[in-house]
C-alpha cells in the first residue's frame, strides 16, 4: 500500500506602506525652545526600535511593528500662534515619514 503525503504551502505576501506624521512638542514662549524640543524628539525618534517607534506613533503598524522604519528626509517646523492677550507661544513639530509593511 502507498501512501501519498501532500505538503501544502501558504506564502504571506506584504505591501510596503508610507506614511508621514506631525507631532507636537509641549507649547512654549520661546521659538528657540520650541524648536530644541522638536529637535530633541526627533533624535529620540531615529533612535527608537521599529517596536518603540510604533509605540510613539500610536501603534499605526499592527501586525509587524519589526518592519516599521523612520524614512529620510524628517524635519522640524514651529508653529507660533498669539491668544487674545497678545501674548506669543511656540510649539514644535516634527514632520516625519515612516514606512511599514502590511501582511497580505
């Protein structure tokens, strides 16, 4: 008697996804301040691993937070803004891209 044994094979396929972020630092009365902030979240940000990085933003890759990547090309900007006091504040804000991949 033979016996026949089927092997079967299921491939993953994923799609690279991009997307880009702004986060905000605290408000502050100093441009100079704001844009340190920024600056400073930024490193923290190139420094993170895929897994702390999608942490910081917001969990955006589900499944394969190990595929998450901060893509060239991030800066920061500040945003001034006066109340109706005329009393000026800055908040920082760090522009950035990040791609990930999406099991299929």
């Amino acid at each position: 008697m033979a016996s026949t044994m089927a092997v079967l094979s299921t491939q993953a396929f994923a799609t690279t996804t991009h997307t880009t972020r702004v986060i905000p630092t605290a408000e502050v009365s100093s441009e100079v301040c704001a844009y340190e902030l920024a600056l400073e979240k930024l490193q923290t940000l190139k420094a993170d691993s895929a897994v702390e990085l999608n942490k910081d933003l917001g969990q955006i890759a589900y499944e394969s937070p190990r595929s998450l990547s901060l893509n060239d090309g991030s800066y920061v900007t500040v945003a001034e803004k006066m109340n109706a006091n005329g009393e000026l504040s800055y908040t920082g804000l760090v522009n950035i891209s990040v791609t990930f991949d999406i099991a299929e």
